[in-house]
C-alpha cells in the first residue's frame, strides 16, 4: 500500500493506492493551521484509508518552501505554525518507509504534465492560483532541476506594491492570490462579479504568465486553482499575445484537467520516479 497527499493552505488530500497506479481510496480535511495536529490528522487519515495494512512509501506535496534535502519546511505564505518544523523525521518516526516530499504545486504540475493537460509535451509550465500563487517547470515528464524548487507566485510585477503574506512587495500572488482577492474586495473570489475587478486581474496575471514565458520558454502553460476558474481565460489570452514583443507567439493557455486530484496523481508519479 502506499500513500499520497496535497497539504495546501486550506484543504489536506490523503490518498492510499494498491497498485501504485491509481487512487484506491481518498480523504479531504481542512489543514490545521498547527503543524503537530496536522501530522496527527494525516496518520490518522492514513490508517483509516489503509485500513491497517503497512505503508510501503509515501510522497506527498505541501504548499510551503523546503531546504534543498525537502526536509524542512522554511517558508510557508499560508501555513507559518508549519515552519522550522521537520516533516520528513517526524513522517519517518510515524510511518518507517521510504517518504518522498514536494512542494505543493509542483507535485499538481507533474501529474498534469504527465497525465493531464500537459500530456505529451517536453515543456510544460503550471501556474496554479487558488489561496495563493505556485508553480513549477516539469522538463520531459520531470521537475527542471533547482535548488530551492519554483516560486513563480513571488515573483515581482509592481514595484514596491501590495504587501505579500511572504514580506515582500508587489508579488503576483498578492494581485491575483484568493486570499487577497477577499481582503481587497470584502469577499470570496468566486462571488466578485464586476466584469472591470476580473478584467484587472487577467491583466495582472497575464503579467506574471508573460514573465514565466520569456524565463521558462514553455509549449504551454497550464492554469490550475480555484480562483482560476473565475478569471476570464480570453482576456489572460489577449493581454498575453498584447505584451508578446520578443516571441512570435507565446505559450498555449490551457485548463487543469484532472481537478482537485492532480497532487495526488503527481504525488503517485513521482513516487513511481523515486522507487
Ligand atoms: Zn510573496
């Protein structure tokens, strides 16, 4: 049996397979904002969809900054109680197996690049825009190589501007991120329905999209996320094609395709690529 999960900012996914193939059972919990709860509702998920039987290896995503071993987590925009905190010894001492971790949004591009919309591609870019903004470069149905892993959410659109949850200023996620959205305009993005709010924020992201472009020179660009489904994909499209002046034409926009459960299908790949 082996385990998967997606800890992102507001929900937890636990996921078990039998065949290290597909998802044999799944979980949703909110994600405690305490690190040591998080881990206690983690095991407890896991021996309930294990049903007792043994754990042979686990990978998992978390929407957080590892150090470079993907040890310890050291920055975290979303789950702050959750940093400094050594989530592979603690999995270790909890689970004695093999355990494999990932950042968050880095896991949902690998499953979509592999299985998704990203399908046989060579280059694929996800930007994923839900609570916050992450995203990550997958080479050939891998991670491009790094040293800290990809934060294109951070990256800087205006200088000296909105406040980011990170500490810094004018950071995509702080103009496109749920979590700002609902502080800026006093409620969820998917209840903001003035036109003029979503064309702004097209703009915004089609910022960071072009940014991503002329950086990681992908063949698409996938977008994932909650919020994602409510920005208007035809305006992201022609902002993009608007500031396109060195390429002909910029990367294919396209829609997440395996839904809530791409973390756990790239969790499952790249537990696949690890053993
Ligand atoms: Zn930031």
């Amino acid at each position: 049996m082996y385990l998967v999960f997606d800890i992102g900012g507001t929900n937890m996914r636990i996921a078990v397979s039998s065949d290290g193939k597909t998802l044999t059972a799944t979980k949703t919990i909110l994600t405690p904002k305490d690190f040591n709860q998080g881990i206690q509702h983690l095991k407890q998920a896991a021996d309930e969809l294990s049903q007792g039987q043994k754990i042979q290896a686990i990978a998992g995503g978390v929407a957080v900054v590892f150090d470079g071993q993907r040890q310890t987590l050291i920055k975290s925009a979303h789950l702050p109680n959750w940093v400094g905190k050594p989530l592979l010894v603690e999995l270790k001492r909890m689970f004695d197996c093999p355990i494999f971790l990932q950042n968050e949004a880095a896991l949902e591009g690998l499953g979509e690049a592999v299985l998704g919309s990203g399908k046989d591609k060579k280059l694929v870019v996800l930007i994923t825009v839900g609570t916050g903004v992450g995203g990550v470069k997958i080479v050939n149905g891998r991670f491009d190589d790094n040293l800290l892993g990809f934060e294109p959410g951070h990256q800087i659109i205006v200088p000296d501007g909105e406040e980011c949850t990170c500490g810094g200023k004018g950071h995509l996620e702080a103009y496109v991120g749920g979590s700002y959205l609902e502080k800026r305009y006093g409620q969820k993005a998917k209840n903001i329905k003035d036109p003029q709010i979503w064309d702004r924020i097209a703009k915004y992201l089609a910022i960071g999209l072009y940014n991503s472009s002329v950086h990681w020179s992908p063949e698409v660009i996938i977008l994932g996320g909650s919020v994602v489904k409510s920005i208007p994909l035809e305006s992201v499209r022609n902002y993009l094609q608007e500031f396109s002046t060195i390429f002909p034409q910029m990367p294919e926009l396209k829609l997440v395709t395996l839904g809530d459960e791409a973390g756990l299908i790239g969790a499952l790949e790249y537990l696949k690529q690890q053993m």
